[in-house]
C-alpha cells in the first residue's frame, strides 16, 4: 500500500524526474515525474502520470537495496538506487540487480536523500544534520584465492563481488593469497580493529585458515569474534552450502 498523505513515519518526499541512467546526461530530458517517499522501511515510488502499460507504483523495501549513491558534479543530481529483489530461483540465481535513476530538482536536495538512505541502511538516525554525520564507510578485509574454482576466483570477484562492495559504499583491502598457510600467518599478525569484517572469496579450504589464524592470536578470544563472511568461489562450495542453507 501507498501512503495517500505523509504522516509521521515518512522522512522524506519530494518529486523526481526519471534519469535515463545514472551517466544520464542533463540534457536529455527524462519521460516521467516521480514521488519518492521514504520511510524507516521503504522507499514508495509512484510514477505522477502514469501510461497505460507502464509500472505505476513501486514499493521498494529497504532490505533489498544494497546502497545508493549520487554523482558527483558535473554530472546530473541523480539518487541512483542499487538493490536486489528476490525472484525466481533459477540455475542458482535467484536475485538479480535493479538499477534506477531519478533527477533531483538540485544537487543538495539529492544528497540528502542519498545520506538518508545510507543512514537508515546503517542503522543511524535520520536528523537534519544527516550529511555531516555520516558515519564512515564499513571496511572489510577481502581475501581472495586466485586458484579456487579452477583460477577463475579472481574474475568472478572482479565482475560479481567488486561491483556490490562499491555500490553498497563499502571500504575494502583486496589480497590475494600466495600460497598455503599465507592467509592464516596475516589473520594472526594483522591489528584486527582496523577491519568490520573479513571476506573470504574462495572455497572452503581459506575458512579453515582464517579460523585458525584467528585462535593462533594473542587476543584470541577477542579475535574470534570479528565478523567472517565466505563468498563461495571454490569448485565445490559444501561449507558454504551448509551455512547458507542452515541460515535459511
């Protein structure tokens, strides 16, 4: 359901025009207008002259977007939406990226939304002070095993996992392990704070190295509580199988 009138869980509104896509140039003129409401769990769009055969309204959880972001000058002011929705599972592939554009009246009014967005995809508090308080970008450890999944880890991080990091404003550090054993001696030695998370692109054989590198620490019992993540890039993936599948 569309909110017929704003009320007290709507942070924001306002009327947008349709980019052509987020290199969209100002000079194309765009064939729609837009309102976009946002609120703590949604962002509800609706087309303000809707065409017979066309997608009037959209309601666009939260949960679903990845990230946004919004341009620098001297391109357009554009609230680029980044997300995911679940579809139908197919060859293994059950999501699949949605991208939208829509034109601010101004370059501030579209930073503010892209702040407030990013905000509430933080679990930060939305106030009239957004944009100076943002917090800073998440940061993750990414450690890649150029060998796994037949040496094409690397292509599939590059083309796949890359592209979402970046969209979802995330910091990272890419490392590609050497040899046997090289992931476990730098999970042991490395000053953990400096990470929110570590990423593993690989099969199921680098986990076991962190894991350990992990106990092998001083501060172990701190350490082994740092956010681990495997993105499966192995030949056959069981871990990671059996996580996915125990989480549902």
């Amino acid at each position: 359901m569309f909110p017929s009138k704003l009320n007290s869980s709507t942070l924001l509104h306002g009327q947008f025009a349709r980019g052509l896509s987020p290199a969209a140039s100002p000079t194309l003129a765009p064939a729609s207008n837009y309102a976009l409401t946002l609120t703590h769990t949604h962002i509800h769009i609706q087309r303000l002259s809707p065409r017979p055969g066309k997608e009037a309204r959209l309601l666009l959880p939260l949960s679903e977007l990845v990230g946004c972001s919004c341009p620098r000058a001297p391109a357009p002011p554009l609230l680029v939406l980044y997300w995911y929705p679940p579809g139908k599972r197919r060859k293994g592939v059950s999501r699949r990226r949605q991208v939208r554009a829509y034109l601010a009246e101004s370059r501030p009014e579209a930073e503010r939304w892209s702040a407030a967005v990013q905000c509430l995809l933080r679990d930060v508090t939305v106030t009239a002070d957004t944009g100076d308080l943002l917090p800073r970008p998440r940061r993750l450890l990414l450690l890649v095993n150029p060998f796994s999944g037949r040496g094409q880890a690397m292509q599939w991080c590059q083309t796949h996992i890359l592209p979402m990091i970046r969209e979802a404003n995330i910091s990272y550090n890419l490392i590609q392990t050497e040899r046997q054993n090289h992931a476990r001696e730098l999970i042991r030695e490395i000053p953990l704070q400096e990470w929110d998370g570590i990423i593993i692109v690989s099969g199921d054989g680098l986990l076991h190295e962190v894991i350990n590198g992990l106990m092998e620490r001083a501060d172990w019992e701190q350490a082994i509580k740092t956010p681990v993540g495997i993105l499966p890039c192995g030949s056959g993936n069981a871990l990671a199988g059996s996580i996915n599948h125990n989480a549902g």
